[in-house]
C-alpha cells in the first residue's frame, strides 16, 4: 500500500513534499548519505535516492551550475 503525503506551498507557484527524518536516518545507518533525491515520472511519481553514478552526475551538474 503507498504512503500517501500532501503537497505543501512553498512560494508562489512551487509545491513540496515533505518526508519523515527517519527514512533518512534509516539509510544513514546503512551507510549513505542522502544528499539528493530523483523523481520519476512515469503514470506515477516515484521518490528514490539516485544510484552512485546517478549522484556523481548531480554533482558534476551542480558544479557546472554553481550550485550546492
């Protein structure tokens, strides 16, 4: 069964989703570091933490960007 969680306004025209600290604690304690998150669209949204590639590639667009 999916974890339903409501949109909050941030702004004027964004919305976010807010989730627990402890499924960040949960993977902590497994040894990542959650620094970002993907979302997937595809018929539903999905919410995942990117693969180490995945993340090597957000960083390396951040840097590009001059981002955090």
């Amino acid at each position: 069964m999916p974890l339903v969680k409501k949109l909050i306004r941030v702004g004027k025209s964004s919305r976010a989703v807010i989730i627990p600290s402890e499924w960040l604690d949960y993977y902590e304690k497994q040894g990542l570091t959650v620094e970002a998150i993907l979302m997937e669209l595809n018929g539903e949204i999905k919410i995942r933490i990117p693969t180490e590639a995945e993340g090597k590639l957000i960083n390396e667009a951040d840097t590009k960007e001059g981002g955090d």
